[in-house]
C-alpha cells in the first residue's frame, strides 16, 4: 500500500485536466458570443439562454405529445377496425339464401 500515492500520481500524470477541458471545449464547439449588456454578467445571460431553450423544449414537447396522441388514437381505431372480423360473403350468402323463401314455378299454379 505503500506505493499507492505513486500509482495515483503517474495516473494523474497521464490525464491532464486542462488537456481534457480543453478537448471538451473543442468538441462543444465555440464560445458563444455575449452582448456587450451582458458582458459583467456571463453566467446570468447562459442561464437565461438556457432557461429559454428549456422553454422552447417543453413547448415542443407539449406538440409532440399532442402529436403523438393523435397517431395512437388513429392506430387504435386501425386495429380496432383490422381486428373486428367481417363477415364472410359465402356466409353472408349462405344465410341469404336460407331466409329467402322459394319461389313457386308457373307450372305449380293449380
């Protein structure tokens, strides 16, 4: 255990922060430009940038949700529809068949 304190700095010695903020930075692109208003205030004026993209999202989710409300009410009436079974036509024709009355030939009438 001794040489605990050595392993955790050549680990640290592997991994340099700055390098790795800086690699995020890159990665999330470039800084965003603050208005001059807000130039004594960075911090305030990302909050409010990210306040407003946060309300931008949930009106767009409310949207969606709506949306999407509609397609799961179209979709159950399609199955609704696709599950109720139709009525055979030789069935159909069957039945048809069996209600009708005979009809008496002319040569019957006496």
């Amino acid at each position: 255990m001794a040489d605990t304190p050595d392993k955790i700095g050549d680990l640290m010695s592997k991994f340099n922060l700055q390098e790795i903020i800086g690699n995020v930075k890159t990665f999330l692109g470039s800084e965003v430009q603050i208005p001059a208003e807000m130039k004594d205030n960075p911090s305030g004026f990302h909050l409010s940038e990210i306040t407003e993209s946060l309300k931008k999202l949930q009106e767009l989710k409310a949207a969606e949700t709506k949306e999407l409300d509609k397609i799961g009410a179209a979709l159950g009436s399609l199955c609704n529809i696709l599950v109720t079974p139709k009525p055979d036509a030789k069935k159909s024709e069957a039945s048809e068949e069996k209600t009708e009355k005979p009809k008496k030939k002319s040569s019957d009438k006496e």
